[in-house]
C-alpha cells in the first residue's frame, strides 16, 4: 500500500518576523506562473469571524488569558478557517497556503505558554482530522534576529525572549517528529536564497517542477 498524496496544503511556521509572509508570496507568485490556481490565507483569521477571535488573541495585555483558554481560541477559530476556506478550496483543486497553522499553537501555547502537549495534540486531531499540511515549512531564525525584524508590536511579540527561546526550541521538536511533512528552514540567509530552498522542498514533496 502506498501513502495518500501530500494535500496541496502548506503551511509556513516560524516565530516573530522569521520572513513567513514574505516567503508565502514568493512561493504563491511561483506556483501561480505554472498556472496553479492559489489562496492564500493566515492564522490566526481567514474568516470574517475567526478574525474576530484574532483581535482577541493579538491585542491587549501578555496576560489577558489563560494559557489554555488561549489554545481554545485557536484552535476554536482554526475550525471556522476549515470549514470555510481551507477544505473548500482544496477540494476544488487549489493551493492552500497558510502563514502559520496548527504547529503554532503547539509552538506558543505549548511550549510558550506550558499547555499540556498531549492536550493541545488531542485538539489538534479532532479539529484538523485529516486536513494535516502536506508540507510545513518551519522558517528557523535566532530570536533576537526575528524580534529585530518585527514590524509589529503586538501580544506575542511582548512576551519576553524567553518565551520567544521555548517556541523556537518546539517548532524544532515539531520538525524533528514529522520529517516527511516539515522542512526545517534556514532563515537567517537573503529573501531568494530562501525562496530557492522553498521551490527544492515543493518540488521533492509533490513532484512538481517550480
Ligand atoms: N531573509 C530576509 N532577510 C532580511 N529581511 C527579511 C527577510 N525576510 C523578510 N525580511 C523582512 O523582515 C520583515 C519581516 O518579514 P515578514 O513580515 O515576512 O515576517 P513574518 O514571519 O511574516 O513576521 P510576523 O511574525 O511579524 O508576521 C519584513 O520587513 C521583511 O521585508
Ligand atoms: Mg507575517
């Protein structure tokens, strides 16, 4: 029996400033010039309502929430940004790309914020179910370079360097644990040399010529 087929679902992952929105335009410009038909989307958002929920998570004080009614309110906006967006095109034959997804919430509330992982994993099965990426692209930056980078200065960004050091350190366990689905991404070096690695990882993953 062989494996399914990769969804043409990827994910781009990665703390504060690590270059995950422009690497999605660069990529999205790519697949587009061999005719592929993309949307491009984010998280947390993508739709009307879940973006509601993003003001609730972005704004405001480090401390306004509970670590785990945090992970609630992601993964809660998650299913809207599923039902809505994400299944949607993809079961009409697009490209989905998503600037940050499920490893997010592991990253931040996880190994951030200290929610019980097994926990976070549970949720993640029941709200994901079988629309797991078929590529994540984890944009591995040092801290300070990523937090210097920032153009925002939002809820996360002000949650001190050590908080940014524990996701930072969890998207690289993320990675190590799922090698066939995440890309560890050296994205310390200049915007094209990235986006070269990014088209060697598409093509290796899908077999398609970028
Ligand atoms: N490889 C790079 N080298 C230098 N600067 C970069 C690189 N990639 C992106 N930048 C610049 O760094 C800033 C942050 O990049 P970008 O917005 O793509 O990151 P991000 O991961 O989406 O950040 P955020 O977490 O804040 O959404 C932008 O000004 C962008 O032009
Ligand atoms: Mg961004």
């Amino acid at each position: 029996m062989t494996a399914a087929a990769p969804l043409r679902f990827i994910t781009f992952e990665g703390g504060e400033g690590a270059g995950k929105s422009t690497q999605i335009r660069h990529l999205a410009n790519s697949l587009r010039a061999i005719g592929a038909e993309v949307v491009t989307t984010r998280e947390p958002g993508g739709t009307p309502g879940a973006e509601q929920i993003r003001a609730l998570l972005v704004e405001g004080g480090a401390g306004r929430w509970q670590a785990e009614t945090e992970g609630l309110l992601h993964f809660a906006a998650r299913a809207e940004h599923l039902a809505a967006i994400i299944r949607p095109a993809l079961a009409a034959g697009k490209w989905v790309l998503c600037d940050r997804f499920a490893d997010s919430t592991i990253a931040y509330q996880g190994y951030g914020q200290g929610v019980a992982l097994d926990w976070l994993w549970t949720l993640r099965r029941h709200v994901v179910g079988d629309t797991e990426p078929g590529l994540t692209l984890m944009l591995d930056l040092p801290v300070e370079a990523g937090l210097a980078r920032a153009e925002t200065e939002q809820r996360y960004e002000r949650m001190g360097l050590a908080f940014h050091r524990r996701l930072a350190d969890g998207f690289r366990e993320i990675a190590a644990a799922a090698p066939e689905r995440c890309w560890l991404i050296d994205a310390a070096r200049d915007i094209t040399a990235i986006a070269t690695d990014i088209r060697a990882a598409v093509t290796a993953r899908y077999g398609i010529a970028l």
